[in-house]
C-alpha cells in the first residue's frame, strides 16, 4: 500500500506544543482556569491563584525600635514593583485602611482605650505615619502595638492585598532628663558632703567655698569677669535656649527661624506656641523643617493643620538633628496669611558638637 498519509485536522488542532516558528501556530487564549482540568487548565489555574501580576509586588516595613516618652517614632509600609519601581501613589488604595494603636501597661491587655490613634497618608511606594507618644498617655515601661491593615495596590492592572504589618516596642524615660537627674544628684551629694564639714570658723568657711568651685563650678572664675566668660562660652554638651516669635500672618512662602554659625550644633526640642485667639484667614498649616536637599521635618503637615493652631495651642517636638554651620531651620506657610497679626513664638533647646556653636 502507498501513498501520502492525511492526518485528521482535530488532531493538528490538539498539537499543544505548537510549531516551529514566530508565534507557534498555537493559542491557549479560549483555556479557562480549572484545577482538575487538562494540564493547559491547570497551568491557568495556577496563574490565577498566584495573583497575575499582582505577584510582582514586594513589601516592607520599617523596623521596630523602643521610644522615650515625648517622642516621634516613624512607621512606613515600602510597596515595590519588581519591574518598574516604586507603585505610584495613585495605585496605592489606602481608602479602606484599618490603623491601629493599642497600649499595654503592666502586663494588661492591649486596648487602644485613651490612646491617640494614628493616621496614615500614602506617596509614590510607601505609607507611612509619624506617631507623637504624647507624655500625657505614655509613660515608661508602657508596651505599644501598631496594627496596619487593608492596604491594597494595581500593579500590572491586577489588585495586590497587602498582608497585614504589625510593629512593637517599649516606651522608654526620656534619655535627656535621666542625664540631667543623675548629673543633679551627684551635685547634690557635693553639696552634703561640703555641709557636713563646715565649721564656725574662718577657715572651714573657705574650704567650703574651695570645694563648692572644685565640685559645682569648675568653669567659672572666683570673680565676676570669670562668670561672664563663662556663660558666654558656649561649651560643647550644654544645652542652649534660643526663642523667637514668628508672624503667620504673611503669604505662602518659607521663612527662616533660626540659622546654626559657628560650629555643628544638635536640636533636642522645639515648641511652637499659639497666641490667644484661633488661627483663621487663609491659612491652611503650617511646617518647619530644615533647608538639607533632604529636609529634616520636624513639624510636619499633618501636625501643622489650621484645626491644630488653636487658641494658645502648643505643637512641640523632641529627638536628635543635626545642624551645621549655615543650615537654617524654617517655617512653611500653607493656604495664605492668617489676615491681622498672629505671632507665635518658637522656643528651640540645642547643644554645641563642640565648643563655640550656637543658634541665631
């Protein structure tokens, strides 16, 4: 028997792997996801569990750390496309975000009863929130829970869940006043012991006064010109005031507060008080920060909203930053000035790296 074998077209049309050449002479596009199907319906099955391009999205978190009573603690939710970067924020959906802040005091349950509750805002790649530990609802040896949830984010035109991200830690004493407490004691316990040894007579009385300069006042001359040179000094570690009153009646616009000269300083605090009378006109908020390319905020503009600068409200701020020589600290206004005269007024606690450094 001869001659040229016709194959039936249903089993060209089941040739799966295709042919040899550009776009394979084969399509899938008809295949619907089935787990127990043929092996192209399961193939869709897994592409559809995992996600499409839902799977491309990498997350992370800031890390956990322990935090002093008064202080700021940041917390960011980093939302990566492996392919082409940071999600942008318009794909980022944070409209149905459960955010949470719960306290723990002496081993007690978590509640978040009493406590200010955090707010998150979203950019290109991240959600992120700076949370106060307001003196007023923490104290030290207070546990702190954080709770994120229901963040989604499209990637590849596919939605992406972002899992739940959870920190914790410990509020801890404020570091500075610790310092000082224990600098403050052994002062104390100078001042005793030279009491103790005073005797009614002359000369005991100035060997006390000789133990008083050695213990208390080492920088300091016996007479009034070694006072002043001293106070003037401006020694590195001691810590600094500077106050001046800003008007926020002004336009749009960023206007310097304080500049360091000198020498490298380091900022621990600062506070903004409001005079009598609430905040209004055009104004919409307020920031301050530094002038660095990359600007260390220090009240931001969630703090800085016109619904916080009530009558003699008070916005304050503590941790560590540093200002060199020239580096400004400055106030945003937001929105338009305020109409009439409205100054507030800036109080800042710095110390010189080294001797010599100051604010002006």
């Amino acid at each position: 028997m001869s001659g040229k074998i016709t194959i039936p077209k249903k089993i060209e049309e089941n040739k799966i792997l295709g042919e040899n050449n550009a776009d394979n002479d084969f399509s899938t596009s008809l295949v619907v996801a089935n787990s127990i199907g043929t092996v192209i319906e399961r193939i869709a099955d897994i592409q559809t569990t995992l996600g499409g391009s839902a799977s491309q999205l990498k997350v992370s978190k800031s890390i956990s750390s322990s935090v002093e009573e008064g202080g700021l603690l940041h917390f960011s939710i980093s939302l990566i496309d492996i392919d082409s970067g940071p999600v942008s924020s318009a794909n980022i959906d944070i409209s149905g975000i459960t955010q949470e802040m719960a306290i723990s005091s002496s081993g007690v349950t978590f509640t978040s009863a009493g406590i200010t509750q955090p707010v998150f805002e979203k950019s290109d790649g991240v959600v992120s929130c700076s949370y106060p530990f307001l003196i007023a609802e923490w104290m030290n040896g207070d546990m702190w829970r954080m709770t994120v949830s229901g963040i989604t984010a499209t990637v590849g035109g596919d939605t992406a869940y972002v899992e739940t991200q959870q920190w914790s830690g410990e509020v801890t004493d404020n570091l500075d006043i610790t310092a000082t407490l224990t600098t403050i004691e052994g002062k104390v316990d100078d001042v005793k012991t030279v009491v103790d040894n005073i005797y009614i007579d002359t000369q005991a009385i100035s060997i006390i006064v000789d133990d008083i300069q050695t213990n208390l006042l080492p920088d300091l001359s016996a007479d009034v010109s070694g006072i002043s040179v001293a106070t003037d000094k401006k020694v590195a570690g001691r810590l600094q005031v500077i106050e001046k009153s800003i008007d926020l009646n002004q336009t749009i616009g960023t206007y310097t507060i304080f500049t360091g000269a000198t020498q490298t300083t380091m900022l621990r605090y600062l506070s903004t008080k409001m005079p009598t009378g609430d905040c209004g006109g055009a104004l919409t908020g307020i920031t301050i920060q530094t002038d660095d390319i990359t600007p260390s905020e220090i009240i931001t503009t969630s703090q800085g909203l016109v619904a916080f600068l009530t009558s003699e409200a008070e916005l304050w701020w503590t941790g560590c930053v540093r200002i060199n020589e020239g580096t400004k600290i400055q106030l945003s206004i937001t929105g338009g000035a305020h109409g009439s005269q409205y100054l507030s007024t800036i109080t800042a606690g710095y110390h010189s790296v080294v001797d010599g450094g100051y604010l002006v």
